[in-house]
C-alpha cells in the first residue's frame, strides 16, 4: 500500500531504533524549537514525542529539521 | 479515492481521537504561531479549529508543526 | 482531470463557502503576513484575495497558514 | 506531457495576463523580500521577472507568496 | 526517465545557459543567504555553485528563492 | 523501487562521493544553523552526519539549503 512505511530505508529503520531503545532524543524543528523526549511511534507523515509526563506531541515530518540521540 | 483521508494511518487516526474527544489542543505552526482550540475536523490539506467563542479557524496541514493536548 | 479542484474536501468547500458569501478573512502567510480581504477564487494551487480597494492579490497555497474569518 | 502548464487553471492565466500586459508587479517571496518588476514568462517551476534594467530574475515558484500589480 | 532533466523547460534551459556561459550568478536561499559563484551543473533535485576558490557548494533547489546574473 | 536512491544523479552521487571520502562538510539546515561532520549514509528521505564525538545525527533532505566539504 501507498501509505505503508518504507522500512527498508535506513532512515525509517533508524527511527524505528530509536523508538523499540526507548531512549531519548532531540527533535530539531522548522521554527528552530528543540524538543526532547522518547519517540513512541512514527507514520509517513509524523512522528509522535512523549515528553517527561508522557505528554505526547504529534510531530509533523514536514517540519522536522533533524532527529539525534539526546548528548 | 485519492483524496481519501487514510484513516489507518496512526496520525489521522489519532487527530481523529482529538476531534472526538473535544478536548483543547495546542497546535503550533511553521510561523511560530501557537493556536489553542478544539478540532473540529480534517481532510488531507487542513484542520479546522474552533477557538474560544467558536470561530473556525483552517489551518493548512503543510503549515503545522505539531499538535497536542493542551497542557 | 488532475488539476480539477477536489470539491467534496471540506477545505475546498469551506473556501468556496467564504468565496460565495463575500465576507472579509484574515489569511496568515508564511512570512508571517497577515493579508485581509475577501476571497473571489481558488484552484489547486492559490486564492485570489481583493483588499479594500478591490485589488486582486494572488496567493499562493504553499504559503497559507490559516484562513479565518474576519473577527 | 506531464510538464505543461496548466493553462486552464486561473493562476496560471492570470499570470499569463500578467505577463502580456507587461505591467508591474510585486512578487512577495518566502524570505519576505518584495521584487517588483515586469512578469516575462513562467513554467511548473519558475517566474521570470525583469527589473528597472531588464535584468532578469528567475524566481522559483515554491518561494512565492504572493503576486499583485504593483499599486 | 522520471529524473532526466526536464529540458525543455524555460527555467531548466536558463539554467543550462548560466551554466555555459559560466558567468557570475547570485543565488538567493530560504535562509536569506546569498551565494555568488558560477554554476557549475544541475539535476532534479540540486545546483552546484564554485566559489571564488573554485570549491564546489552542492545546493538544495527546495532551497532556492531565485537566481540571477550577478549585477 | 520507487525508493530506491537515483544514483545516476549527479547530486546524489557527489554525496555518496563525500560519505566515501570520509572527509568533513558543512550542512547549512532552514533553521540556519549550520552543522559540521562526516557523512555516513543518506537515503531518500535523510543524511545522516557524524560529529566530533561520532554521535549521529539523521537530518531530513527537506531542510537541507546546502552541503559543502568543510573549508
């Protein structure tokens, strides 16, 4: 199907990786924001952010600037 | 139909659980905008949110950022 | 055809909706411009916006943030 | 073919007019600049515009915002 | 082939001749940089600029504003 | 596969030529920032940089307005 994720690219997997090892992330945004949190899902168009009250933020793809194991 | 929403995709479905639920939802935009309010629906290109005194404002889905529950 | 306009969207509708009813909007822009006016028509890829001296604005999809009433 | 412009579409004729009548224009663009100049010609991806010195500028139609005779 | 050049368009063909001519352009971006240099090849996706010192800057045309001859 | 990489582009290749090279590059992003290190892969959709401390980084294509080898 059109809408399935293309699990075979290394950037799908790596997203996946970081969402099944639970640690977190820095998710750098369009509007310059950087959020921090553990990924819990993705799909083609988002990605979801649990903040540290498992909050979760439903992050457009579009506006994803880059993604990095939180330092 | 190509202009079907793909309600089993995680993210229509779960903006679908926050136009059900019609709790308050933050929802910032690639302008920085931060706009509050209740979803009211969604097609492929927009979301509509309702503000305080019930006006509708459409948001096109390439401008957002991310969405979530109002803290 | 491909670039017909998708009328059975609730987008498209509720522009037509605002475009028939010749009322004033707000439409934010991407460079964070916020132009007022009253639509005269769309297609898949910008409005027509008249300002106060009926001057045609076109603008184009990619970079409407929102469209509101006029409040 | 696939890369012809959509001349049905009313954006696309009304910079078609735009661009015979050879009158002025202002081109708001993504980075908030404002070009003002004479339409020369477009395709699916760009807009010439000539300034004072007919010097011409090929702008990318993803950075448009808007297009409106210059006032 | 999808990814061949569309050249028959006007904007791809000004390219090339930019190209060819291997005089100085300026390259506005999204970010409100301007490049200066000479373009050196293109494809679907990308522009490459030289520098002064003849070094290579591979540019995303996503990220392209406009494009003209260095005044 | 339609998502495969084109790697008969000139654009994708001169990446893959610097993820070989192994040597250090500049990657301007929308938000401005700009970051330093080595390539690593790169799909259709992302490039992943290494930094000083070989902590990855997966950055979306779409933000990305240049990539430069490090001066």
């Amino acid at each position: 199907m059109a809408n399935e994720l293309e699990t075979q690219l290394p950037s799908v997997r790596q997203v996946q990786d970081l969402i099944k090892a639970g640690s977190e992330v820095e998710v750098k945004l369009s509007t310059t924001d950087l959020l921090v949190g553990k990924l819990r899902w993705q799909d083609n168009y988002c990605l979801c952010l649990l903040d540290h009250y498992d909050q979760p933020t439903i992050i457009w793809k579009q506006a994803i600037v880059y993604v990095k194991p939180k330092s």
